[in-house]
C-alpha cells in the first residue's frame, strides 16, 4: 500500500548463565573470603590451647617431682585428721554432722540411707551409700574414732561383687567417688582396692 513496512528483527537474547563471569575480570572465590578465614582462626586457637596445656602438664609434672604427688595440693590435709573444731563456726558445723552420724549409726549402720522421721533405714543399692559418702568428710573433720569405725566396715562388710542394677550417676559419684578420695586423702590402699573392685563390677 505505498506505505513503507518496518521488517519486525528477531533478536536473540542470551539468558545470564550462573556462575557466567564477564571477561577480562579477576576470577571470584566460590566462597566469601571469612570461609577461609574462619578455619584458620580455630586451628590457630586449637594450637595455642594446646601449647598451653603442655606447658601446664609440664609444669604439673615438675612440681610433682619435686613435692611428691599429694603435697602441692594448696593445704590438704594429708596423713592423719587435723585436730579440728577450732572455731565456733567449725564446732557447730562438727556438732550438727556428729548428730545425724550418730542416728545414722544407731537405726541403719551400714544401710544406704536413714529416714529421720521414721528411724528407719533404707536399702537402695546394699553399697552404704551414706558411709561412704562420709569418709572424706569425717576425715576432713578430725573424726578419727569415727571414721576408724567407718574404715572398718567398708574392709570387712562391704560387699562390690553382687551382680545388680544400680543407679549410675549415684554409684559414681557417692560410692566409686567417696572411695577415691578417700584413698587420695589417706593414701590407704583398702580404699582403692575396693574403688577398683567397683570399676571391676561395671565393666
């Protein structure tokens, strides 16, 4: 129709590709620069924690040589009981736990637990859990005549080889731990062998 036509173009449009870098631009990390960074920081720290603990276990060692293996303990007492109460504080403190030894003893010796309203005792795992979780403690108190009696029941009556079902967490940490320190305290071999016949038991 005399009319000039514009001829319709196709153009080709290329879609972006991912990952498409433009040419002649430096090429880019697959990850930003902190991912790198990071792991290298924690290994840095790994190293220095370790360097640090040798030179702790080092240290540890020396000062074992030289003291022998219980005296650096910052005033523990070693050996035989201190003669303790000194002060009112530690007189009453003594007092109030010789009061409950002596129910202890008289309704439920050698028995997990006592029931103070009740007099009675109680059987949880047959292992006297409150004797020998006071064994350290009587004798960081001074309580030789007590704690000679204690001693003398966890060496003749205390029995480790019954093959039962018993508390984890209690067993660990009032029989097996109260053995261990006591031994650690007095250095008495009866302690340890029986923490080691316990070990033995869980195995």
């Amino acid at each position: 129709m005399g009319g000039s036509r514009k001829k319709n173009k196709s153009t080709n449009v290329q879609a972006p590709t991912i990952g498409a870098r433009s040419k002649g631009k430096k090429k880019n990390l697959p990850f930003p620069a902190y991912y790198y960074t990071v792991p290298l920081l924690v290994a840095a720290l790994a190293l220095c924690i370790a360097l640090i603990y040798a030179k702790m276990t080092q240290s540890h060692d020396q000062t074992q040589k030289r003291d022998g293996p219980l005296n650096n303990l910052g005033g523990m007492p070693l050996g035989r009981p201190l003669q303790l109460p000194q002060t009112d504080q530690q007189k009453a403190v003594v007092e109030a736990f010789q009061h409950a030894w002596k129910a202890y003893k008289e309704h439920a010796w050698g028995k997990d637990e006592l029931k103070p309203i009740s007099k009675e005792s109680n059987e949880w795992f047959d292992l006297g859990l409150t004797l020998v979780d006071s064994l350290d403690t009587m004798w960081l108190m001074g309580l030789s005549d007590e704690f000679d009696e204690a001693r003398n029941w966890v060496q003749q009556e205390m029995v480790v080889g019954v093959d039962k079902d018993v508390n984890l967490f209690e067993t660990t940490i009032r029989v097996l731990g109260g053995l261990l320190s006591t031994y650690h305290l007095t250095q008495d071999q009866l302690f340890l062998d029986r923490a080691v016949s316990r070990l033995d038991m869980g195995t």
